[in-house]
C-alpha cells in the first residue's frame, strides 16, 4: 500500500516538474524577446527597408529585363511568367539575409563591442529560452523586410490572396525561424565581424542563387539535385511559389516537416551554445 502511494505521487510529480519547466522556459523566452523587442520597435522603418534593395534589383534584372526573354522560349512551373515565378524567391531570400544577418550582428555586437553579452549569460534563465527569445527577434526581422518585399510582389501581380494565403506566411515564419537559429549560433561562435563575413559570402550568398530562387530545382541533373536539395532555402522558395500560385494537391508538403527538422535542430544546438559559452 505504502508503495502505491510513494509511485502515485511520484507519478504526479513528473508531469508537474515537466509542465513547471516547459511554463519557465516559455516565460523566459518571452522576456529575453521583449528585451529585444524594445530595441526592434525604434527602428521598424530601417530593418523593413535593409533587406528590399537587393531584391528589387534582382526583380528589375531578372524578373523585367532577362524575363521578357525567357518569357518567349520557355513557360514557367508556376505563376503567368518569369517575373512572377522569382517573386517567392524574392521573398524568401530577403527573409533569409535579414533573419540571418540581423541576428549575427546583434548578437556579435553585444559580444565583442558593447560587452554586455556577458549580463544576460548571468540571467537565471534555461539556455533553451535564450536560445528562442534572441531566435524570435530574428523571426521578426526577417518578417518585417519580407513584408516589405510581398507588398512589392502585389503590386506587380494585383494577387493579394496569392501572397497572404496561411501557408505562405506559415512557411515563412519557418524559413526565418531556420535562418534566425543559424545567425543565433553563428553570432555566439565568431570572434570577429570579418568571422560574420566569411560565413555571408560562403554560405548565404551561394545559397542565394542555388535554393531555387532563379530556376526550377526539378529541372536540375540528379548531381546538383542533390546539393540544392541540402540546402534548406530550396524547400523555402518551392513551397512558398506552390502556396502562391498552384493548388493544394501540387503542394510540397515534404517542405513543412524538413523545415520543422531544420529548426528544431538548431534548437537542440543552440541550447547547447548557450549553456556552454563562455565570454
């Protein structure tokens, strides 16, 4: 009987200690964003703005100069012409380079300049949550430029539903989530911004133009087929230019739970980071 009793309390015991964690853990999260928050809120029109220069270039290059002539020999996978075919892309990149490099610099620069990095690895708080209050301002840096780029892809196609559809913000949220976790731990890793620029021009950029934001990866050589395909902005840009322009039955459902993958692995290894970083 005494035995019952021990194992019915000890039964009860772990699912308290479980949700008292899982409750901190939100908790903190929650305050380590608010913390970011505060600084993001100032400086709204500027982080909208940074990552819509690059884009608008490649949509005047390639969506208007280069695709009149593409438009003329070839029929695109999805939308009515070139133009409207990188406009996902155009989206999903600009989520990505801010997500990305406005969580490095951040991070780097309470790191290595202000010095200040030090206080919150001081906090009582579970590394996991630092992990996503610092990955969540990434997620709204990356939304608020790639807001900025969707309002340009409507007024270029008039498609209001095309770009606001629940599975195209959903994949995007996700896409700066993955990205956001990247600069997250490459911020907390480098010794240096000319660290920050070495993994830009070798892992961004090259990502830029082989994840599916000019072409159609289904058209590759089964070689690069499998490169492209390790990268994770390639599920990105298929899923967000299926969720824009073809039905539900064309959709690449495969993409949500790879990018789930990806996300939640950067978690675990963030975590890790935090609870062992040492500045």
């Amino acid at each position: 009987m005494k035995s019952q009793l021990i194992n019915s309390r000890g039964n009860k015991t772990i699912p308290n200690i479980k949700n008292g964690l899982l409750k901190n853990i939100i908790t903190d999260t929650l305050t380590v964003f608010w913390g970011e928050w505060l600084d993001l809120r100032a400086r709204i029109a500027q982080i909208a703005a940074t990552g819509l220069i690059s884009p608008l270039i490649y949509i005047f290059a390639f969506g208007l100069g280069l695709g009149n002539t593409i438009d003329r020999s070839i029929t695109p996978t999805a939308g009515e012409n070139y133009l409207q075919f990188i406009l996902p892309g155009m989206v999903a990149l600009s989520s990505m380079t801010i997500s990305f490099g406005g969580t490095t610099f951040s991070i780097c620069g309470d790191r290595l300049f202000t010095k200040t990095f030090e206080e919150l690895l001081l906090l009582p708080v579970h590394p996991l949550a630092l992990y996503l209050g610092k990955m969540l301002a990434g997620i709204i840096r990356g939304l608020m430029t790639a807001g900025s780029v969707i309002l340009v892809a409507i007024i270029f196609t008039g498609k209001i539903s095309s770009f606001l559809n629940p599975l195209f913000i959903s994949l995007l949220i996700l896409n700066c989530s993955v990205f956001a976790g990247l600069g997250v731990i490459i911020g907390l890793r480098v010794k240096s911004l000319e660290s920050v620029s070495l993994y830009n021009n070798f892992l961004i950029v090259p990502m830029s133009f082989l994840g599916g934001t000019f072409f159609d990866p289904t058209n590759l050589p089964s070689i690069l087929k499998v490169i492209v395909y390790c990268l994770p902005l390639t599920y990105t840009t298929s899923g967000l230019r299926a969720a824009a322009y073809l039905p539900l039955s064309s959709f690449p459902w495969y993409s949500i739970p790879i990018l789930c993958g990806f996300a939640i692995a950067l978690s675990f290894f963030g975590a890790y980071q935090f609870s062992h970083q040492q500045d």
